[in-house]
C-alpha cells in the first residue's frame, strides 16, 4: 500500500512538472511573437532605408565627380557595364569591385557595409 502511494505520488509531481515545462515553454513563445510583431516597423522601416551595392557605387562615384564612362576607361570595362551595376541589374566581379573600390579610395569592405548601414 505505500508503495501504490509513493508511485501516485511520483505521478502527481511528474505532472505537475511537466504542465510547468509545458506553460514555460508556451510564455517564451508567447513572448517571442510580441519581440516580433513589436518590431515589424524597425524591420520595414529598415529595409527602406537599405541601400543596395548599385546605389552605392553610384554615389561614391559621384561624389567623387566622375563619369560612368571615366570609372570604365579606368577599369577597363563598358560605360554599359558601369550603368548595369549601379542601376542593380548586375553585379561587379570580385576583382572589379576591389578595383572600383581603389577608384573610390576607399575599402571593398567599406562599400560592402555601406549596403548594410541603418
């Protein structure tokens, strides 16, 4: 008879954790969708501001007070070329955004984290 008792009583307190793990478990998602839903604005707001790697070219070039057929000449390429990566519609080679990046005199990581900032 006391050992029906402690095995009901194992039961019990096994439960009972189990319904606590449960309901913790439960709290964290709960919470973890209202982080989420809380920040839609900051994501969007975010991602409007994005700038792509062809805005930043462009406005590197700019303000640097170039041509599109200035930067090509120098690299060797196109001015069609040029105009496709800063309108988006292609990208420069590793080895022509390293050189477009010495035009510019600045980084490749530093144009690469230009796309990235706000």
């Amino acid at each position: 008879m006391k050992l029906n008792f402690i095995f009901v009583l194992l039961n019990i307190c096994l439960w009972i954790f189990l319904v606590a793990v449960a309901g913790y478990v439960v709290y964290l998602v709960i919470k973890a969708l209202r982080k989420y839903t809380r920040s839609v604005p900051v994501r969007k707001e975010k991602a409007e501001n994005a700038k792509t790697l062809g805005e930043v070219l462009k406005q590197h070039r700019l303000n640097c007070k170039m041509t599109q057929e200035f930067v090509a000449e120098t690299l060797g390429v196109s001015r069609q070329a040029v105009s496709k990566w800063e309108s988006g519609a292609s990208a420069p080679s590793t080895t022509n955004l390293m050189a477009l990046a010495k035009v510019f005199d600045v980084s490749a990581e530093e144009l690469l984290k230009e796309t990235q900032k706000n």
